[in-house]
C-alpha cells in the first residue's frame, strides 16, 4: 500500500476482534511514530501500550462517545511532555501536541498498512492522567484503542468530505480563484 491509498483508505475503526496484534507489529507502529517532524526535533511524544481490560475500562468513562474503549483489546495513550519554547503555550497544548498529533497520523497509518484500525479518542485528560499516573507536567493528548477490525468499515463517502476547493484560497483569504 503506498502512502496515498493509505491517507485515502484510512478510517477510524471502532469496534475491533479480540485479539491483541503481535509484538513485532506493535513495534512497527510506534516505530512510525519516531519520524513524525517537530518544532527542532525536540520529539515531544510518549507513549503508554494498555492492554489490561481494568485500565481500558477505567478510561473509557473519561471518553468521549467511546464506551467502546473498554471493548478494545489494547490501546496507546499520547502523552505530551512540555518543551523549552516560546511557542509552547500554557494554557494550551500548543506546539508539542501538534508534533504528537502528527506522530498519531503516522502510527494510524502505519497501523493501516497493516490491516490494524484505529481512532483517536477524545478524553478528559486530568482524569486519564491520573489513572495512568502521568506527572502534571505532562500532557494526556488522546489514547488510540488499536486491533484488527471487527467488520471492515465502508469506504469514505466522498460527499461527507469537504471539496478542496472550498477549503483553498490563494493568496488571501477569501481569494477563490488562481489569478
Ligand atoms: C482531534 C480528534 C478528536 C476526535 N475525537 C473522537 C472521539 O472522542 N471519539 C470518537 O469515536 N472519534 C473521535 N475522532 C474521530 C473522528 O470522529 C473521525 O476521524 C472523523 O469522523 C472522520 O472519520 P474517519 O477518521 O473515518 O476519516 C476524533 C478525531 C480527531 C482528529
């Protein structure tokens, strides 16, 4: 699968197989997540593999939507540590939750590649951060329940997508044609 079959096939699954993909595999994803860019590649990620079924329950009522959570056979937290720089906003997750989210886009597609679905789930993260006894330094950006998928989902439905047209403008916003 090349990189734009998977960018354009990639779906969020949400309910997976019981069975927890093999370590190799598992390897591989985090792997992708390594090349991810980032603000002078301070690299701010890491990561917290869950498999037991407490923890994920435990979770899955600080998520949002994703009862399912407790369902899935493993799962990766993101978590983000702070870095020295004046993009990095307090009050916001600011310039290293962007590199993290960016290395999430390469585990999910790595993770695609290799018939393995994912979805980014939405938490409230102080109560996650405490379950996972992550430090208050850090930052609890998303956990991914990762697994073979149950039922494969359909394909994108190119109308539940905006038009790339609508969402490009050229040289200032609201310009709408090249010349
Ligand atoms: C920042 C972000 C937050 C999301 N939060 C949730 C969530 O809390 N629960 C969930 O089931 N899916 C969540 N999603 C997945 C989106 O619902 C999904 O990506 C979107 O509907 C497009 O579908 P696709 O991933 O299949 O292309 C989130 C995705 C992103 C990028």
């Amino acid at each position: 699968m090349d990189v734009s079959e998977a960018i354009r096939k990639r779906c969020s699954v949400r309910q997976f197989r019981n069975v927890i993909i093999p370590d190799d595999v598992l390897h591989m994803i985090l792997e992708a997540a390594r090349w991810a860019p980032s603000p002078f590649n301070t690299q701010p990620w890491e990561f917290i593999i869950i498999k037991e079924k407490e923890t994920l329950k435990a979770i899955s009522k600080y998520a949002r939507y994703s009862g399912y959570l407790s369902e899935a056979p493993m799962a990766i937290a993101v978590i983000v540590p702070p870095i020295n720089s004046k993009f990095s906003w307090v009050e916001s997750i600011g310039e290293p939750g962007f590199a993290a989210a960016m290395a999430v886009q390469n585990m999910m597609l790595a993770a695609w590649e290799m018939g393995i679905g994912s979805c980014w789930v939405s938490i409230e993260r102080e109560k996650v951060a405490k379950i996972l006894n992550v430090p208050d330094t850090h930052f609890v950006l998303t956990v991914i329940p990762l697994g073979y998928p149950e039922t494969m989902p359909s394909e994108h439905d190119d109308k539940l997508r905006k038009k790339t047209e609508d969402s490009t403008h050229y040289e200032m916003y609201g310009k709408k044609v090249t010349k």
